[in-house]
C-alpha cells in the first residue's frame, strides 16, 4: 500500500492511471489531503492537475510506502514519456 499526500492552495487532484486517488479540489487556503492505493511494483501513470484562484499558491506531493512518512517523491522514481 502507498500513502499519497497532495497539498495544495486552491484545488488539485492526483490521479494514477485512470484512477482518481487523491481529491483536494475546491477553494481553500494550503491544506492536505491523503489517500492510499495498492500498486504492483513497476511504473505507473500519474497526473497531478492544480488551480490556483488568488492569494498564495502551493503544491506539494509526498508519498509513504505502507506506514512510512510520507517523503517528496525522488526525481529517479519519475520519468516523463514524450
């Protein structure tokens, strides 16, 4: 099970693949929402969409793999496909 942590100021959503994990839409100052989903090992499609509406602006996504803390996701667990 990985823990997904996505904080932002105003709404944002996680997706991985098709499936939406983390939902923190809507307009509010700097907050964070948390979910868990269960993965197979291998890669995995992510989509972090964000908005901002006034006032100051954050995004932030951490992950924790079963009762970790939750940590920013290391640039070598990413890859970008064109």
């Amino acid at each position: 099970m990985w823990t997904f942590g996505l904080e932002s100021d105003d709404g944002s959503r996680l997706w991985i693949g098709d499936q939406l994990v983390v939902d923190n839409d809507g307009l509010h100052g700097a907050e964070q929402q948390r979910s868990s989903i269960a993965l197979e090992a291998g890669f995995h499609s992510i989509d972090v969409r964000w908005f901002n509406a006034s006032g100051g602006a954050v995004l932030g996504l951490k992950r924790g793999f079963q009762a970790q803390p939750l940590a920013p996701i290391p640039s070598e667990a990413l890859r970008h496909r064109p």
